[in-house]
C-alpha cells in the first residue's frame, strides 16, 4: 500500500475553511481525492478522472461531486480554464497557497 503524504496548509486551514466556513465537506472530499490521484505532468498536477469515478471513490453522487468541482475551481483549488470532458477528464490541480 502507497502512503499519501498531504502538507500541512491543506489540513491545517483548507480543512477549516472548506468545511466550516464555506459548509462545503464535499468539496474538501473531492479535494483529498484528487490530491490522492494527481500526477505532475508539465509542472501541473492533473488527474483524469471522469464524475463517475470521482463519484463511486468518494461515495457522493455526480451532482454533489459536479458542484464540489464547481466550488473549487470558484475558490481556485482548481484551474477553470481546463475544460474537463466525457472523452477527456482531466482536471488541473492549483497550489492552495498561491489563492
């Protein structure tokens, strides 16, 4: 089994601010999950993962984990110019630190 080192920053106030502040647990899940599945390529972190992978790994529905994505990419977890699609989802982590 791989471990998953995760920073500090993420738990010690994306935590807070995405589950207390915004009322957003789900967006703080599928947060952790891409975080878990991204691979650095061309100095980004993308994951390619269609709603319904994310979906089933997490154990949210495609709605909540659509509006989860939403959520991210308003608060720049997330890059907005990276279109995701049915033939193509590849999603573009951003460094939380750099919002």
């Amino acid at each position: 089994m791989r471990s998953l080192t995760i920073e500090s920053y993420v738990i010690d106030v994306l935590l807070p601010d995405l589950v207390g502040h915004d009322r957003r647990p789900a967006a703080f899940l599928v947060y952790l999950y891409l975080l878990r599945h991204a691979r650095t390529k061309n100095g980004r972190r993308e994951v390619r993962a269609s709603l319904q992978t994310i979906a089933t790994r997490t154990g949210l529905s495609k709605s909540t984990v659509q509006n989860a994505l939403r959520h991210l990419r308003r608060r720049a977890l997330l890059d907005p110019n990276v279109i995701a699609t049915t033939s193509n989802p590849t999603r573009s982590l951003l460094d939380p630190r750099a919002r």
